[in-house]
C-alpha cells in the first residue's frame, strides 16, 4: 500500500471521552509543560531518547506512533528507521498534528488525523507501534479496543511499546505520583494505574509484556 493511499484523509469518530476542544486550545502549552515536567528526570530529550533506545527502531521499519501529540517522539523515531523506513504518527487534535508537522525534520515521517480505537490501517503493516503517555487518556473500554487494533496492524513478530505513568513502592514518590495524576488525570487513569490493569488489557489484546522497566523513581514505566 502506498504512502498516499495510508495517508488519505477519511471521516475521523471523536470518542465521547476525548477533550477535543481542550486539547486543540491548549496545543501550544504542550512542548512547555512536556519540557517543564521531565525537568527534575534530565529533561525531555534525554527520557524521549531512553524510550527510544528501548524499543530500538531501525532502518527500514515501518512505526506507528499512536497519539503522536506535537511529533517530538514520532521524529526521534524517524530518524532511527531512515532512509529506508518510515515513521507515522496519529493524534486526534487537528492543532497538536499541525505544530508535528511543522517541526519537519525528516523525510521519513507523516501525520495524520485518526482514532486509536479505529485505526485507518490494513492489517500486518507496522513492525513496531508507539504509545507514549496515551493510554491513561483512555477509559478501560477504549484502551481494549486500541489495543486490538494495534494487535490487528503490527506484523508477526511486530512489538507495542508503551510509556506511561507507573505507581511505585517507595513512599515519597509513591505520593507524588498518586497526588499529581489524581489532580491532573481523569479518574481512569488514577484507575488504571491502582489496579495495575495494563498488564493483564495487554494479555487480553494478544499483547503479553515481555519486558518492563522503570525510570524517574519508578513514576514511569517502559514495557515491550
């Protein structure tokens, strides 16, 4: 299938739970608050580069980078499957793709409009998917569905790796994270993280973890 015809624009579902409005408003405050928020763990692009070690992306693969948001990530990606590969990132605010867009750092890379829970994709095309920071934006039901899809799109063989708060065992920041995500988060992503659910939504999507790591004391987590 060509990239023209994976890119081609269809009626995109906003699911009933999405901030579309919110998200598109304060777009120009992601990069900043992103950048103020790994601050105390090195910084943006030194966490950015370790999920991307992580997962190891390489020439000639062809990665999805599911809620791409402003494209940081997606171009990392990029640059790691060049010149023989490609990097394609989905987000469903139309504000947060065009400043992705914008940053036009490869050749390698495109965006567009899409729903994780229904992704504009046949099946078997990508050898690894991306999700950084997205599921907790999910409710239970829409993470199950995303991540069908993403099983339906990845090849044999193909990879999820995913990026995402974590609650760890250590008191102090134990709290920290609880107290920023239940202030900050929507309850099914205080949710998620309290019942430890991912692992068992990933068994049941045909997605079983294969590997786990924790960084920034434990407050988030890296799985394959």
């Amino acid at each position: 299938m060509s990239r023209d015809k994976m890119s081609q624009a269809t009626e995109v579902r906003i699911p009933a739970y999405y901030r579309e409005g919110t998200w598109n408003k304060f777009a120009w405050l992601y990069d900043p608050f992103t950048k103020l928020f790994f601050l105390p763990f090195g910084g943006e692009e030194r966490i950015r580069k370790q999920f991307v070690d992580f997962a190891d992306p390489g020439d000639g693969e062809m990665v999805l980078d599911i809620c791409s948001g402003t494209g940081v990530l997606t171009h990392l990606i990029a640059e790691r499957v060049a010149p023989g590969g490609w990097a394609i990132g989905v987000d469903l605010s139309f504000k947060m793709l065009q400043i992705a867009r914008g940053r036009a750092k490869s050749s390698r890379v495109s965006f567009q409009k899409a729903d994780a829970e229904h992704l504009p994709f046949p099946e078997d095309i990508f050898d690894k998917v991306f999700i950084s920071f997205g599921l907790h934006e999910m409710p239970e039901s829409a993470r199950h569905n995303a991540l069908f899809e993403v099983n339906r799109t990845l090849k044999s063989g193909g990879s999820l790796f995913i990026f995402d708060y974590h609650i760890p065992k250590g008191v102090f920041n134990r709290a920290i994270i609880k107290t920023f995500v239940k202030l900050l988060e929507e309850e099914f992503a205080y949710q998620m993280l309290l019942d430890e659910s991912l692992i068992l939504e990933l068994e049941q999507a045909g997605l079983a973890a294969e590997r786990r790591e924790f960084i920034c004391g434990g407050m988030m987590q890296m799985i394959q």
